[in-house]
C-alpha cells in the first residue's frame, strides 16, 4: 500500500509524541522526487520535550512498494549513516530508527534535511564548484577510514580476501539468472579477470559514491546519500566508480564525475588517507564500473520486461546498455588490433 | 495497404508536440517523466528506420566468427561462454563485437558514437 502525507503526520505525531513525552506537531510531509529503491519524504517537526526539543527539518526514508534483494535494509542503511557521520564524513545525520511496521506499514528512519541539488545533469553545468572535487576526495578517504571487523557494521558480513574476483564471480552469477546472454559484459569480465591488480586493502566502500548521489549546496559538499549499496571492498573500486566515464553526465572533459578534474579529487584523497592511489589500477577499476553499471542496467530491464514491476524508467535503462557495452569495448581493445 | 503517415512519421509529429508545446508547460516535477517518453519514443522511431537490418547483420557476423548456425540467441549464448571460458580474446571477436555495439548504440543514442 502506498504512504500519504496525511498517514505519515497521523502516525509520526503519535509515535515521537510516545517516544518523547510531550507535544508533537509534524507539518509540511511532502514526497521527494527519485528513489526507485526507496521513498524520501521531507517534514517539518516541531517537539516540546525530550533531548530533541525544538524544531527539526527532516528527511523520512523508507523502501519503496518495490525493493531489490542486494540493497540494504533501512536499519543497516541507518548503521551505516551513523558510522560515517562518526568517521567525519558530510552525510545528513541519522536521527531515530523505528523498527516498528505498526507506525507506518513501513521500516523508516528520520534524518536531517540537507540543502543542495543533487542531479548529475545540473551538477555537470556548474562552473563554480571549483573546491568540490577535493572535498568529494577528501570525504571518500573519511569513508575509507573505517575498516573491518566493525561490530556496528556486522551486517556487511566477511570482507572478501580479494575484492576484485568476487566481483567478477558475482556479476557472472547475476548474468546467467538473466534470460539473453551478453557476450560484450562477458568480454569485459573475461578482461577483468585477466589484468586483475593484486588486491591493495579492504576498507569500507560506499559502491555508489559518484555524481547524483551527493548533494552540492554553495557550490560546496553538503551529503554523501545513497548508502543502500556499501560494503567490503577495495577502495579503488570507489575512485574507479566516481571516475568512470559513464558517471560523467556528458561533462567528458571533468574527469571526476563531470564536475571537476581527477588530480583535484585525487589530491583531496591522497591528502586525508595518506594512501597513493595507483592510476592504472584505477583504469581497471573504471572498466569495472562500467561492467558493473552494465550488468545493474539489464537488471533493471529485466524487471520491466518480466513483468515485475512495469517502469518507463526501468525500460529505458535497457537501452543505456549499448553504450555502456561500446565503452566496455573501447577500453579494453586488444593491443594487436 | 497503409494510409500516410507512416508510423514512423506520426511518432515524428507526435513527439515535436510533446517536445515543443508540452514539456515546455511543464511543472517541474514532470518534465523528467515527459523527456523520458520523448526518449522512449525516438528510439523506437530509429528501431522503425532501421528494421530488422541490424539483427540479420549481427546474425552473419556471429555465424562466421563462430562457424556455426543458429537462431541469434543460441549465437549469443554460444560466444557468450566461449568468452567466458578463455576461448575467444582474439580481435576478430573483439571487431565483431564493436561493430554490434556500435549498431545497437546507433539506435539507443547515436550522439554518443560522436563522444
């Protein structure tokens, strides 16, 4: 069943009222747009008692009608948000988890409102954002920080000895539940497991850290959002990911996600972790996102054309393969060709 | 037999009404869906132009690469794991490939084949 404004201020009122102890008022409850994986919904709270008294601008989360399988919980998402804002990064912070599907129909969990624009089209037209692309740096070296075993962070499960072949070996498994094959993803994958790096650390990945997932407020930094898909990983695959060409929204010449240059989010990195990133490395990595974004991509249309769930979105995301597959190619001609 | 305009030309008329007139009145929080089906629908007017040319083409290309017939399913999934199993990394599979990619792309968003 779907939320309405009006069920979320009826039941929110009572549930912070019960947790709090005093008065109550939630006002303003609107849908944001996006979100095919979960709903954002922005309101305003107003509370008389408690270590929250005041007025709050927030952020209420919860799944979508639909979820996929592989995306976290809103409790481990909630985790996640709250060891990041621990490590220092600029996310909205986590406020309140109800585990209770009595009070919604739903999990959700409350977090501050950010300002700022988050769409990668408007984002790669900025002309003053020149700091960002360090900032975006320096905020992925504080993600990275945080390193297995993380007893809040359990739920990501054994970080994996080598990053790079059990991804390969999990995109391999998501091709064969697909019903066409795909020999250009193959091909990808087949170079990826043979000009695989050795594995340089472990660390904690955001797996979606690239343009469209942040918030830019001032031309500055103001959230990193989108946790649904972190884990164990190497930290080139993050570096890779931003970089990739196909994250770019058509501002080809800013290498670091269409808003900025790949030395100045490399300097920002490489000041805050300390670590050297190695650049060919990342040229494998950057044909991993482009694997990997390809693989989500017939995924995504798998859904619509099963049936699943029907979506204009989901069909057109089939049709982004293609190039997805001709940069795949492009970047990994052989060399005797 | 058909009356004009093809199908193709109304999807053309069709879409320049949504592009021009429409989207342009939009709020904002609907002019994603709507350039979303200008998208969706000049891809299937390219797909109308280009028939069944592209299929027929990938068809021949993979049956002489791999020297075999077959309906093109059983072509992609016959590369597909020859691929996967180290026995095609040479550049005639390389070509082959590029050269269905870059058919396909020329129907899902020809701009890019100029990127």
């Amino acid at each position: 069943m779907g939320l309405d404004a009006a069920t979320i201020t009826d039941g929110l009122t009572d549930y912070l009222s019960e947790r709090t102890g005093g008065e109550v008022a939630v006002s303003g409850v609107h849908k944001l747009s996006g979100g095919a994986i979960q709903e954002n919904w922005a309101l305003d709270v107003v509370m008389q008692q408690g270590d929250w008294a005041g007025e709050h601008h927030l952020v209420l989360r919860c799944d979508a009608a639909s979820a996929v399988a592989t995306s976290h919980s809103r409790a481990d998402e909630f985790a996640l948000l709250k060891a990041a804002h621990d490590a220092g990064v600029i996310v909205p912070m986590p406020c309140i988890l109800c585990d209770d599907e009595r009070v919604l129909g739903r999990r959700f969990f409350l977090m501050h409102r950010v300002g700022g624009i988050a769409a990668g089209h408007k984002l790669a037209r900025l002309t003053d954002i020149s700091g960002l692309a360090g900032e975006l740096g320096e905020n992925l070296a504080h993600i990275h920080s945080l390193k297995p075993p993380h007893e809040d962070l359990a739920f990501l499960g054994e970080p994996p000895d080598n990053p790079s072949t059990a991804a390969i070996a999990m995109y391999r498994g998501y091709l064969d539940e697909l019903d066409v094959a795909h020999p250009v993803i193959e091909w990808g994958l087949r170079w990826l497991e043979t000009n695989a790096p050795a594995p340089s650390d472990v660390v904690l990945c955001h797996r979606d850290y690239r343009t469209g997932n942040y918030m830019v407020e001032d031309g500055h930094l103001s959230a990193v959002l989108d946790w649904e898909f972190a884990g164990w990983s190497d930290p080139l695959e993050d570096i890779g990911w931003l970089c990739a060409k196909c994250w770019r929204f058509g501002a080809n010449d800013r290498e670091a996600g269409g808003i900025g240059s790949r030395e100045d989010f490399y300097a920002g990195y490489e000041a805050a972790s300390g670590r050297t990133i190695d650049r060919d490395s990342v040229y494998f990595w950057e044909v991993m996102a482009h694997v990997r974004w390809a693989v989500i991509a017939c995924q995504q249309a798998a859904r619509h054309v099963s049936g699943e769930e029907r979506s204009l979105e989901l069909a057109l995301t089939a049709h982004v393969v293609p190039e997805l597959e001709l940069e795949i190619l492009n970047m990994t001609e052989p060399l005797n060709a | 037999m058909r009356d004009q305009p093809s199908g193709k030309d109304l999807l053309d008329i069709a879409r320049d009404v949504l592009r021009d007139d429409l989207i342009p009145a939009l709020p904002d929080d609907k002019r994603y869906p709507a350039l979303m089906i200008a998208n969706a629908m000049a891809i299937v007017m390219r797909q109308i132009e280009a028939g069944e040319e592209g299929s027929i083409e990938e068809q021949k290309i993979l049956s002489d690469l791999l020297r075999e017939d077959g309906s093109l399913e059983h072509l992609n999934a016959t590369l597909a794991s020859r691929i996967r199993e180290g026995r095609a990394d040479g550049v005639e599979i390389w070509q082959a490939l590029r050269g269905v990619a870059a058919g396909k792309v020329g129907e899902s968003n020809p701009r890019y084949l100029n990127v």
